[in-house]
C-alpha cells in the first residue's frame, strides 16, 4: 500500500507535464486540424525559459509565470506567421510543425549548447507518512497542473467564450454567421496552448534535469494521451492522462521500469484498437468547405 | 432602403453562380427569391451573409457599403443567416444554442428574456431546453435554427430553404411563424424557397431566379399569376 501510493504520485506527476501537452494538442487539433507537433518545443522552450530565469536569480514562481508567458508569446506569434497560412490545409501546418521542431531545437542548442539543464528542486520537503515517502515538489505539480486544467475545463465548458470555441470547433462557418470570430478563437487557442506548454516546460524541470531534445518523447506521449482520449476532446485528454500517469507509476513500481514507455504506448495501442475515435470519442477536425 | 443590392456576381472557382443580380429590401418587409433549384439562391443569401465573396457588384445595407465584409461582420451589423439544412450545433443543448446566437450582444438580461421569448414563441424549445441540439427532429431543428437566429436581434433574417423536408403541416407553422417576424422581431426578412407555396403566401413582393439571374420580379400576385412562373416553376412543386 505504502509503495503503491508513492508510485502512483510519481507517475502522476510526470502524466501531469504530458497531460499540459495533451490539452494543447488537443484543442489546437479540433480548432483547426492541425497536430501541433512542434508542441513539444514549446515545453521544452518553457524548461530552457524556467532555466534561464532561476539561473538569473529569480524564483522558480516566478519563473514559471514568465515561461507561460514567453511561450504565449511564441506561440501567437508562430500562429499570425506560420500557422494561419495553413489552416485551409492542416496537413501543411503539420508540416510546418515538424520544421518547427527542428528550428526550435538548434535555435536553443546555439545559444546554450544541448547539455543538460536542471534547476534546484523549488520545494525540498519529504514528507514521511507511515514509511511513504513523498516528495512534495511532485505534489506541487500535480496540483498545479489539476488547478490550471480544472480552469481551462470550466472556461471551456461554462463560459460564453468557451462555448462560442465549440461551436467553432463543431461548425466553423456556421459558429462564423453567429458573429463569432473565428479566427481569433484560433489565435487564442493557440496562444492558450503554448501558455500551458510552457508551465508544463517549468514543472518538467522542476521534476528533471531537461535537454534541447526533451520536447520530443514528452510530444509523442502527450499526443498518445490525447489520441487516447479522443483528439479533439478536451474531457478525453484529463482522464487519459489520469490514465496514463496511473499505468506508468504501476508500471514502474511492480512491472519493469525500463518498460514504462511500453506500457503507456502498448495502452495507446489497445484503446485504439477497440475505440478508433478514442476511450470519449474525438472530433475529426474542422469540416472543410 | 434597408438593403440594397447591385449587380452582384458570384462564383466557386471556374463556375459563375449568380449573374448581376440586383434586389432591395425595405424596413419589415417580407421579400422571396424563388427559382429552380440550382438557380443561385443559396449562393446569394450566403454572399450577403458574408461566406461568399462577391467577384463584383455592391452590397449597400443601411446606407453603409458591406460588400465582401466578413461573416461576423455581417452578424453584428445585424444580417442574420439561417442557412440551409439548419446547421444546428449538435453537440451543445438547445439553450446553448439560442445563446450562441446572441453571441454579438453584450446586453446578458435582455438575452435571458430573449432566451424566455423564444421558448413562449417556439414552446417545443422550452421543452427541450436542455436536450442537445442533436436529439431534436427536422422541424424542431428548424424551429431552433430560426429561434437562434432572432436571438441575434437581426435587422435582417435571410432564411434559407426553411421548409426543406418538412411536412406540409410544419410548413403550415413556419408560415405562420415567418408572417409574425416583423410584427414580433422588427426584421425584415429574406426567403429562400423552393417550395412556392409558402414563400407566395408570406411575402410581399418576389424575384424569379434563373440560371444564375433575375428573370423577373414584382408584387407577389403579379409572380402568382404569371404563366411563366407556372410553367418554370410551380409545375411539380407540392404547395
């Protein structure tokens, strides 16, 4: 029980990172068709903001809050330059995002070269319960990441522009004759994924040491979780991230751990296989006129 | 005049839809296009409505040029479409989707007794209020696509087809309901129809579409009696 416990927090805490990049990919993805997967990047651009900030003396709160909005900012930026040039076709915005992939890369590895990057652990405490040993820095994540998602899920489930965002998402033009601007519900959600990218780049480093090349096993599970839950589906990318962070804190505890990522992908696999649109059912992008 | 078009062409591509098409509409009034389908009907209410941009011609709405303005535009200077097939959000409930359609108003009381109105006007929506928009049958979703649409407190309401596949009874109620807008609502309003029946019954005046143009046009018991129409049109079309 007490190991179980641990473990369980454990893979919570990592899932909670993967489950940042799964909202962002998932919200981009029913908005505009496009799989982001550059948004990876964006994490890893978060960590290396976090990095820098700590490193120049500020605190790790703050740093995060300035990584969230550096990212923001890169991500409305990408969005008016690159992104809205190919939302009549998001084959070619995935595309551009696996350009992207590599321009974020080596833009990062120029200026402060590919070695590993880590900062102190913001929060030291252990708290022992009952011989449970439990790192509060992972604590800290996770709440974080449940308080940042529970937000996001009540302004897009409860709130006036929430709802104009799905009727975008389920019908564009007719969401358009409404009055709704669509696309600056594009720009939005761009910007509002790149923001939650960034706090899962300050939260991952606060966790581990991070490289140039993080971004890419974190965007490969975060897509896992939100093909998972149903691309598109924003309910779908929480509880499979729950999921997942669940299996692999098992996995890691009673399996083999060197097998985590088996398990996780292998889980992937399985959903899929016996629910194709994904375990709440996704959305297959804007209808094209 | 409220709305006037000039010489409005349109197209996809290499296909040339409407031809110099020209039209007014006055302050309440009830105006029909007619036509064949194929004629370009659609196509012109969807270029008023901002989702098709017009190769030439002018749009003049309330003595401002709106030509080829983009389609939340045109929902906020208060042309409304209700398009073809209803395009109800599905997915969302149908207080959802009344609230959706007041999206360009910030006026939160007057839109809950607006929401209030629309259910007394249309009661299946009070009943289904909090059913998606899905559920709903043909002629309960075109009843919600109108509803939504007058949530947006339009000056105009360019209605598209909204007799498409319902039963002659539910024509009957549209009818009625379409003659009550500019009583209740204070909108003109611009049918689209094939079904001649209704739109002769509810508007004014009328244009005849053809091929892309105006063949003709006129107060709504001339269109009536002309042979032309019959022959063109009214042949095998139930009423």
């Amino acid at each position: 029980m007490d190991i179980l416990l641990q473990q369980i927090l454990n893979g919570l805490s990592i899932a909670s990172v993967i489950t940042l990049i799964a909202v962002g990919v998932t919200l981009i993805f029913g908005l505009t068709g496009i799989i982001n997967f550059a948004h990876g990047e964006f994490l890893m651009v978060g960590s290396i903001v976090t990095w820098l900030a700590v490193a120049n003396g500020i605190s790790f709160w703050l740093a995060i809050l300035l990584a969230m909005i550096v990212v923001a900012v890169m991500g409305f930026a990408l969005e008016r330059g690159l992104f809205r040039f190919t939302l009549e076709r998001p084959t070619n915005g995935f595309i551009v995002s696996l350009g992207l992939i590599i321009v974020l890369q080596h833009i990062v590895i120029f200026f402060w070269n590919a070695n590993q990057k880590s900062i102190p652990r913001p929060l030291n405490t252990i708290w022992e319960m009952g011989g449970v040993r439990i790192a509060s820095v992972r604590v800290m994540v996770i709440f974080i990441t449940a308080a940042v998602v529970a937000m996001t899920f009540v302004a897009v489930t409860r709130s006036r522009y929430g709802r104009a965002l799905r009727a975008s998402v389920e019908d564009r033009d007719t969401a358009a004759l409404m009055g709704i601007p669509v696309r600056r519900y594009i720009t939005g959600v761009f910007v509002l994924g790149s923001a939650l990218a960034g706090l899962g780049g300050g939260l991952l480093i606060a966790l581990f040491p991070i490289t140039p090349f993080t971004g890419g096993t974190m965007v490969m599970k975060g897509f896992a979780v939100a093909l998972m839950g149903g691309l598109g589906n924003l309910t779908g990318a929480v509880v499979a991230g729950l999921i997942l962070g669940i299996v692999e804190g098992l996995s890691a505890g009673y399996g083999f751990s060197e097998w985590t990522d088996a398990y996780s992908f292998g889980l992937m696999i399985l959903v899929l296989l016996f629910r194709p649109n994904g375990l709440f059912g996704g959305t297959s992008g804007p209808k094209m006129a | 005049m409220l709305l006037t078009i000039s010489d409005i062409t349109t197209g996809y591509g290499p296909t040339i839809v409407n031809r110099g098409v020209s039209l007014t509409l006055a302050t309440r009034e009830i105006v029909t296009v007619l036509g064949p389908n194929g004629a370009g009907k659609s196509t012109l209410l969807r270029t008023l409505a901002g989702l098709v941009k017009p190769r030439s011609g002018s749009v003049i709405f309330d003595g401002a040029d709106v030509t080829g303005q983009a389609p939340d535009v045109m929902a906020k200077r208060g042309m409304v479409l209700v398009p073809e097939g209803r395009r109800i959000f599905t997915d969302m409930t149908v207080e959802e989707n009344l609230r959706l359609g007041a999206y360009t108003r910030r006026d939160g009381d007057a839109i809950d007794a607006d929401v209030k109105t629309m259910e007394s006007f249309f009661p299946i929506l009070a009943v289904k209020r909090r059913d998606k928009g899905g559920s709903l049958s043909g002629g309960q979703q075109q009843m919600l696509a109108i509803a939504r649409g007058l949530m947006a407190r339009p000056r105009i309401l360019l209605l598209d087809e909204p007799s498409l596949g319902l039963s002659p009874l539910l024509v009957k109620e549209i009818q009625g309901i379409i003659l009550d807008i500019g009583e209740r609502f204070g909108a003109s309003v611009l049918l689209v129809e094939q079904n001649a029946g209704l739109a002769l019954s509810v508007a004014s005046r009328g244009y005849l579409m053809q091929n892309g143009r105006i063949a003709t046009s006129g107060p709504i018991e001339e269109l009536r009696d002309m042979s032309l129409m019959r022959e063109l049109y009214l042949g095998g079309v139930a009423g």
